[in-house]
C-alpha cells in the first residue's frame, strides 16, 4: 500500500509527528489502539472520519518505517 497520500507531516501540528490525513489524529494514536486490542471496526465506530484505509496506511506506514530501522542499522 502507498501510504504517502494519506500520512502527513506538518511541523506544526502534532508536533510534526505523523497524522492520518491531515487531522489531529496521529500514526501513533491508531497503532496504539490496535496494541489495545481495539479492531479496525471499533476504531471506525469511534472516530468515523477514518477509513478502513487510513488503519492499513498508518500499518502500512509503521512497517516501512521498521524496515528503514533495520537496515539503516
């Protein structure tokens, strides 16, 4: 999945960390709640401005990033 459409960083919001379409709501936030034991649909039920896609593109975004971990290393 390309997930560049979806995550953004904006220096100023978040304190640039990454968000989930432009919103308040962080990469971290999603990953966090499935680390919960939340499911995608609790997470849409609860925020219905995401998308099934936003949950796979914050995944999608948290692996490219462990794999870039692991061979910058």
């Amino acid at each position: 999945m390309d997930y560049r459409a979806i995550i953004t960083i904006e220096p100023g919001k978040r304190g640039g960390r990454p968000c989930i379409r432009n919103m308040r709501i962080t990469v971290a936030d999603v990953l966090g709640w499935l680390a919960a034991g939340q499911t995608p649909s609790d997470i849409l039920s609860d925020f219905p401005e995401l998308t099934d896609q936003d949950i796979r593109a914050a995944l999608a975004y948290a692996a490219d990033r462990e794999r870039r971990l692991v061979t910058a290393s």
